[in-house]
C-alpha cells in the first residue's frame, strides 16, 4: 500500500485548502435554489409548467441525497480527491447539457441526473478532507464555518445571482456560470493532497445501495404525487417504506455475516450525532422550502420576474452572511447546542412574520423582515449541526458519517421542495402560499425539538464519541 501523502501543515496551506471546497459546497447550494427565480422563464421556454419545473428542482436535490451515502462510500475505496475531481467533471458536463436543453427531458438529465450524481460524488470529499486535515477543534470549526457559510449563502443568494443573469442574458447563462465555477474549483482543487491512501480492495455494497436510493425515490415521489392522485401517494410512501425497511434489514444481515454494508448502524448509535441529523435535515428543509415557496408564489401569484424576485431574496443572503461572519466569534462564547436553538426560534419567528405581514401588505419590501430573521437563523445553526456530526466519529468512519450527513440535508432539502411545492401547484394564491408556509413553521418545531434535546456541552468542546455518546 502506498504511503499517505502528507496534509498540509501551515494555516496558509490549509487556507489554500478550504477555498475550493468552500466553492464547491457553494456551487452546488446555489443549484438548489437559483433555478427558483427561473420558474416562469424555464417553463415559457421549454413549453411546460410551474410543476414541471419542480420537478426537475425536486429531482436534483432527491439524487444528491440518494446517492451521497454510496458517494462517501466510494472515497474509502478510490480516494477523497479522485471523487472530489470526478464528481466535478460529471457536474459540469450537466451544466453545459441544462445550458443547450431544447427541452424538460434534456434539462433534467443535465440538471436533476448529471449534476445531482456530481454532487453526490463530490460533496463527500468536502467535508471528509475537512475533518482530516483540519485536527484540532478550533481550526475545524472555522473551516466548517467557511464551508457551510458558503453553502448557506449560495442557497440564499441563488435567487439574486441566477435572477440577476437571467434578467440581462438568459435562464442559460446561469448554467453557463455553474460550469465556469466548476473549472475554477478543478483548477484550485489541484492544491489538495488526500491525507489517506485510496483501498481499491473495500467492498461496496451495490444492493444496498439500489435498495436505500430506491426507497428515498419513492417516499419523495410519493409526496410530489399528492396534489394528483392521494391513493398513488399513498402507494407510493408505503412502497417506499418497505423499501427502506428492507434496506436496513439487508445492512443488518450483513453485518451478521461480517462483511461491511452500505451503511454501518453503529452510526445511529450515538444520540448526539442522532439529534443532530435532524436538525441538519430540518435546516435545509426550511431553507429550500421557504425559498421555493417564496419565489414561486412571487413570479406566479404577484407577477415578478427573475431579477424583481431575486432582488427581495437580498435580505436572506444579507441574514446569513451576517450571521455566518460572526460564527466563529459565536462558537467561542455560546455552546452549539445554544446556537441552534436560537437559529431554531429565529427561524421560526421569520416564517410568521412572513405569513403575518406579507398577507396584509402588497408591498415588495414586506417580505424582506422575515426573509432577513431567516437568513440570520439559519446562518448561526449551519455550522454547529454539522460539527456535531463530523466530530462525534473518529477518522475511519468519516465517508460514512460524511455522506449520510450530506445525505440527511439533501433529503431535507428535496423535501422542503417536495412539500412546499405540493401544497402550492394545489392552488397557487395567498392561501396556499399560507398554508405551506405555516406547514413549514410547524416542521421547523421539529428541529427545535431535536435542538432542546441535544446535551449541554460548553463551546468548543468536541461531542463525545463511541460508547459513551451512545450511554448518555
């Protein structure tokens, strides 16, 4: 076996390091909501409709998380920086198809497949080299600052950037853009030396994989088929839980038989990293449904184009830019579990005020208090749900841990779209535009829940790992 290349070692080095990762989680935050602002131009354009345009958007978002747990697997087995580059690659071969789509078809194999396999490929490496090269606790906590600082303001400025495109050359142009990130990132990326030696031996688990991707599939599926066919929904969510019912059982078979599965369920051992996977999938849920939900009910409902939507999601980016800047300064003084909470209750509180005021004022500008305490919550509860995660696993169980966590916010992601958007195809008006907001307040109760639930923990101490986790 071949030595490990050395990591970095210098802070201009590790510096050198989280700028192409950093862009990488924000390229791909940025898919995820930038194409909100384009519902009215895509759906002219293309000769479909406002649901046809989810549905690539829900089809993207539902990929990444179906197939980000096989995407960590397989860095163990052909090393981190490979799959980092391969799943570039394959993301910007995607963009260029969804640029030239002549139609649905055409742009949601470039979007929702190409880019979402890309993304599942190379979203894992992120934040395994992350956790690898950056040892101590504090140096981790700012890189994953940086990163999810990224990723929050990609999703939050998705709309301003893709509208500001859009409106001076094209819905196109935006693709165009995600593919000349995707080579900035290829270039910077070649600073990066993996810390671990690839195993080509490591056994992959390709029915488990068919089994958890299916199953994820159809439960989303099953919600987008709500507004047309309740039975099929129900069909649907059924079948799909048989699926992942299935899945585990075949992961616990073997893992009876002493071959490595899919996905170890040694991971959901540990209550910690437990509570925070559900915080993490609940953040991103909120963040991609009230983006969808707000952009759409904007263009159809109130007549805005792309830049004039793009424009109020401002105050969002402005909220988690803020908040993101100030994080590291935060995680010195408050404990994660209190970070959280409070991004939890601000969050909240931003989804009311936007219910509250924008019903009773026709006024653009309404939008922007909640949108602004959203972005503020949001930007503070990012980064400390995914250190919870990652710093609860020691070394070996990185890829895992990495892709179910990227996995658990995908999925939360496909499902603020899946749920939002179902409540609003139903009947796009104020009352719908309510409902799923309302819908969305009531899941963010959840992730408070999750939030009180987690240990006290002073800051900057690492969540503990192992047995005694799983014993608190």
């Amino acid at each position: 076996m071949a030595d490990p290349a050395p990591a970095p070692a210098t802070p201009a080095a590790l510096r050198r390091v989280i700028a192409p990762l950093a862009l990488a989680q924000f390229i791909c935050s940025f898919a995820g909501s930038n194409m909100n602002v384009m519902i009215n131009d895509i759906s002219e354009d293309l000769d479909t409709t406002v649901q046809g345009v989810q549905v690539a958007i829900t089809i993207f978002l539902l990929v990444m998380a179906a197939l980000m747990i096989p995407g960590g697997k397989l860095t163990d087995r052909y090393g981190r920086k490979r799959c980092l580059l391969t799943g570039l690659v394959i993301y910007g071969v995607g963009a260029l198809l969804s640029a030239a789509a002549p139609g649905l078809g055409m742009l949601i194999l470039g979007n929702s497949i190409l880019e979402g396999v890309g993304t599942a490929l190379l979203i894992p490496p992120v934040y395994i080299l992350t956790t690898l090269l950056f040892t101590d606790m504090t140096s981790r906590a700012r890189a994953f600052g940086t990163i999810m600082a990224l990723g929050g303001i990609g999703a939050a400025a998705g709309p301003l950037i893709g509208g500001l495109i859009t409106s001076a050359l094209s819905w196109r142009a935006a693709f165009v853009f995600q593919a000349l990130v995707i080579v900035v990132i290829i270039v910077l990326s070649r600073r990066i030396e993996d810390p671990l030696p690839p195993d080509p031996t490591r056994p992959f688990d390709t029915v488990g994989t068919v089994l958890s991707a299916v199953g994820l599939v159809l439960i989303v599926t099953g919600i987008l088929a709500a507004d047309d066919n309740g039975w099929l929904m129900l069909a649907l969510l059924v079948l799909g839980a048989l699926f992942l019912f299935a899945f585990f059982r075949w992961v616990r078979a073997r893992e009876r038989a002493g071959k490595e599965p899919l996905l170890s369920t040694s991971l959901f051992r540990i209550r910690i990293s437990n509570l925070g996977l559900v915080t993490q999938n609940t953040q991103w849920l909120l963040l991609m449904g009230v983006s969808f939900t707000v952009a759409s009910y904007l263009q159809v409902v109130r007549g805005y184009d792309a830049i004039q939507t793009g424009v109020i999601f401002t105050a969002a980016t402005l909220g988690i830019l803020v908040s993101s800047l100030a994080a590291e300064r935060l995680a010195k003084r408050r404990a994660q579990r209190t970070l959280i909470l409070t991004g939890f209750a601000t969050t909240i509180a931003g989804i009311i005020v936007l219910v509250v005021v924008v019903g009773g004022s026709p006024s653009p500008w309404a939008f922007a208090p909640g949108l602004l305490l959203i972005g503020l919550g949001l930007g503070v509860m990012l980064t400390p749900s995914v250190n919870i995660v990652q710093s609860s696993f020691a070394e070996d169980q990185q890829g895992e841990i990495s892709g179910l966590s990227r996995s658990v916010s995908n999925l939360g992601s496909s499902l603020g779209t899946a749920i939002a958007g179902t409540i609003l195809v139903a009947g796009l008006t104020s009352h719908a535009y309510a409902a799923a907001m309302i819908t969305l307040a009531v899941v963010g109760l959840i992730g408070l829940t999750a939030a009180v639930l987690l240990p006290h923990q002073p800051p900057h101490t690492p969540a503990p790992t192992g047995r005694q986790a799983s014993d608190e």
